[in-house]
C-alpha cells in the first residue's frame, strides 16, 4: 500500500466520527508533527520505509479549504532519508534552545 493510500485508509473512519478505540489506536502510531497551534490545521502520519521515512499531510481546517478549494480531499507527500529527519530535529532543537552555532540561530 502507498503511503498516500495509508494515509487515506487511517482516516476513513476517524473523519466519519465512528472511529473504534482500536482505529484510533493503530491512527495514533502513525501521527506525527503534534506542535500546536503551527500545526493544528493539517493531519500528518510518519511512515518508514527501510531508511527513509515518508512523511503525508491534508489540511482538514474549513477555513483553509476555502481559501485553497485546488487541496480539499488531496493528501501531500514527502519522503527523505531517516539521517536526513533526525538531523532537521536536531538543529531545530538546537536553534530553539537558540544554541550557538545553530543553524540561522544566534
């Protein structure tokens, strides 16, 4: 199965709101960029792949779809090498810990 596909299959019931305990659960395993309010209107799942990791996203938020109608119903993707994810962690860690050094840090 696709990442996209996945993607589409773990939200089917939880868009209905008859999501059982257990869909909810296997959902959960895969989501992934939970930062709040910078990312509040779109739902992401993380899935690995060897060593890459693919990374899909819709924007859900209706006032989103107003302005962009061309994303309704359209999942996003993107895929990059595990080393490449971890060290996108890291230096965002770093720049806000705003270490010296970091990358566009202080």
């Amino acid at each position: 199965m696709s990442p996209v596909a996945a993607h589409r299959r773990l939200m089917l019931r939880a868009e209905n709101d008859d999501e059982t305990d257990a869909d909810y659960e296997l959902r959960s395993r895969f989501q992934a960029l939970h930062w709040g309010p910078t990312t509040d209107n779109v739902t992401t799942h993380l899935f690995r792949d060897e060593d890459c990791l693919v990374i899909t996203w819709e924007f859900w938020r209706e006032k989103h779809l107003l302005a962009h109608p061309e994303h309704a119903g359209q999942v996003f993707m993107v895929e990059m090498s595990t080393h490449e994810f971890v060290m996108i962690l890291e230096n965002l860690v770093a720049l806000l810990d705003g270490a010296p050094g970091a990358p566009y840090g202080p």
